[in-house]
C-alpha cells in the first residue's frame, strides 16, 4: 500500500473516531448510568486490546494490510450496532470488539509506516503521516459537534460507520489481493 494511500485511509479511521468519540462517552455514561461502569467498558476496551495485541503480533508483518481493513469493518459494525444497544452487558461486548479492532489498527498503521521509509529517512513520512491525521482528528470533533445539532446520535454513529467503511475500502483498493 503506497503511503499516502495509508495516510487517507488513516485520516479517514481518524475522522470517523473523533466525531463519534465524545458523543459516545455520553452514550456510554448514559447507558451505564455510572463513572464506574463507564470506567469498567473503558477498562474492557483497553485491555482486550492489549489481549489481542499479543495475538495479532505473530500475522503483522504478512497481514497488515488485511488486519487494518479488518479494523475499520470491526468498527463500522460497532458503530452501526450502538444505537441499538439497550443492555450494558452488549456494551462491554462491542468494547471488546473495539479493543480488538484498536489493536489492528495501531500495530497495522505502525507496521506500514515502517515498512514504506528507511531507518535515517523516516521523519518527513511520519511527520506527513502526523500531520494529516491531527488535522482530521480536529475537524472531527468540530464537524461532530456541527452534525449533532442537526441530526440524532443515531445519524452520527451511522456516519461515523459510513466513515470507517470508506477508510475499509481504501485499504482494500490499494493494498492488492489482501481478502
């Protein structure tokens, strides 16, 4: 996958997070009812993402690419499943699926990079890499917050699922015959 191929993919994972992500503290905490069962799925999310970091280390360097599409199709079903969740116990279900699907993306998005620059000659890839991805992640939660006063939660998170699928078929568009 060329580069800058990641770094739109990557920026496009990054919108749909950061637009959906403060609604989503709000919906957890609502759901929940409790900072510490909003604390208990925060938990769940990190450490099944440690989990499976301890699984996925083994494919990274073969599966990248398949492990980063696997990440934005993971959240995109998590995103598209919110809204109809009405039981806290479904709640640290998806967080597990989202922790997993962290997992992917963090250790895919690394591998990447690494593998597209050269040891001496990496900081002008990963300052672009930094740069695009800040700059989606701000105009996410300016463009959340914008979105939501139109529109219900239901939308944003259906937004936000349409978001990752894009990301998906990026990394599935120029990673080759990766599925």
């Amino acid at each position: 996958m060329p580069v800058n191929w990641l770094i739109r993919s990557q920026s496009l994972f990054t919108l749909s997070a950061g637009m959906i992500y403060p609604y989503y503290l709000l919906f957890l905490k609502n759901l929940g009812n409790s900072y510490s069962k909003y604390g208990l799925a925060f938990a769940v999310f990190t450490i099944s993402s440690a989990a499976i970091s301890q699984w996925i280390q083994r494919h990274l360097d073969q599966k990248s690419p398949r492990l980063l599409t696997l990440s934005s199709l993971g959240m995109m079903i998590a995103m598209l499943a919110f809204p109809w969740i009405s039981s806290y116990l479904w709640v640290i279900l998806l967080q597990v699926l989202m922790g997993a699907c962290n997992a992917m993306q963090k250790m895919s998005e690394r591998q990447l990079l690494a593998d597209h620059t050269k040891p001496g000659a990496r900081g002008e890839t990963i300052g672009s890499y930094h740069f695009w991805t800040s700059v989606a992640s701000g105009l996410a939660v300016l463009i959340g917050g914008y979105v939501i006063d139109w529109l219900t939660i239901q939308a944003l998170f259906c937004t936000s699922a349409l978001l990752y699928g894009i990301s998906a078929w990026v990394v599935w568009r120029n990673s080759g015959p990766i599925l």
